[in-house]
C-alpha cells in the first residue's frame, strides 16, 4: 500500500501555546511529509508493495534499514497527531486504561515520571513509549524510527524525541516539552481505544 501524508485531526493553530503553528507546519508538512514521500520511492521493488504499515515496518527491520526508517516514521508520525489534542493530558483518564496503569505500573505519577524519564533520557533522536507487551504495560524508548511493534509490543502512546517536534518552541530544554506534552496534549481517548483493541 501506498503511504499517504493524513491531515492533521486539528488546526495547526490548535495545541498553542505548547505546540506552536509553525512547529506543526515544519513537523507535518516537511517532516511527515518527507517520509512519505522516501518511503514511496523505497517500498517500489522492495517486495512489500502489498502489505499493511505495520507489516512493512515489521518485516524491513533489520533487512531494509532505508524502508524501515521511513515506514516507522510513517507509522509513529501517523499516530502522534491523535494523541495530541487541544485541553489533553491530565490524570483523568478512561477507567480500563487507569485500572491497567494502576496494576501495571504503580499508578499514573509513577507512569507519568517513568514515561518523562524515557524521554528525557533517550540519548539523540528517538521516541518514548507506553506498550502494551504480553499483556502488561510497560514504558519504554527506542531511537531514531523504531517503535514496540519491532519488539513485541503494541504501542499505545508514544512522544516524538527528535529535535524538530520540540526546538522551535523549547530550544534544547527538551524535559520542558515532554511535561507539556503529557500534563497538557495526550489524547487519553485516543490511547484507551488502541489498549481496549490490543487487550482483546
């Protein structure tokens, strides 16, 4: 299948003030855009023509690094937009999806601290990680492209690590854009629908 640059679920305009416009514009519209657009050159001749993001992702890790790194972005990208929207974030969260934090990882402070750490600590570009593994969750990172699908996991939630989705607007204070990202954009409806499908 071809990779199609979706439309953001918002105005570009809408995250202010802790994701700008202009961070929007560069990080959809040249950034999303360009892993599209590589992606669809890469993906011809690679024998994955037919198959879904995810089974492309999957089975061009460690074989086709150059289509593993666009079709990651591709897939990661697609899903960071939802799970962003404006007046996000917060501890209320949908009752499955608490129960399950709660359980899993100690309640949602210790999830939110783990989840910043991740992200802090994720040395150059990357992204950090709420997965579903093996029935449990559990917050993790990875660099550049790569995500939990790779590694067994669903994922979740994830936050973009790379410096263009936070030096317009942060500069290099990058623990300042996670504690916006999580306090203030996570679409928690988004989340809990992917772990109510993951769960089953």
């Amino acid at each position: 299948m071809a990779f199609e640059l979706p439309p953001l679920p918002y105005a570009y305009d809408a995250l202010g003030p802790y994701m700008s416009k202009e961070t929007l514009e560069y990080h959809h519209d040249k950034h999303h855009q360009a892993y599209v657009t590589n992606g669809n050159k890469l993906l011809e001749g690679s024998g994955l023509e037919g198959k879904s993001l995810e089974e492309i992702v999957k089975e061009s890790y460690g074989k086709n690094a150059g289509l593993f790194n666009n079709a990651g972005q591709h897939y990661n990208h697609i899903h960071f937009w939802k799970w962003m929207k404006p007046n996000g974030g917060g501890k209320s969260l949908p009752g499955a999806l608490q129960k399950a934090i709660d359980a899993d990882l100690g309640g949602y402070d210790k999830f939110r601290e783990a989840f910043l750490a991740a992200g802090a600590g994720q040395f150059g570009s990357g992204w950090a990680w709420l997965t579903l593994k093996n029935g449990k969750l559990e917050v993790t990172k990875t660099p550049n492209g790569e995500n939990p699908l790779v590694h067994g996991g669903t994922p979740l939630l994830g936050v973009d690590v790379w410096e263009h989705s936070y030096y317009i607007d942060y500069r290099n204070a990058r623990p300042k854009y996670l504690e916006a990202f999580v306090d203030n954009l996570v679409n928690w409806d988004y989340v809990a629908e992917l772990y109510e499908a993951a769960a089953k």
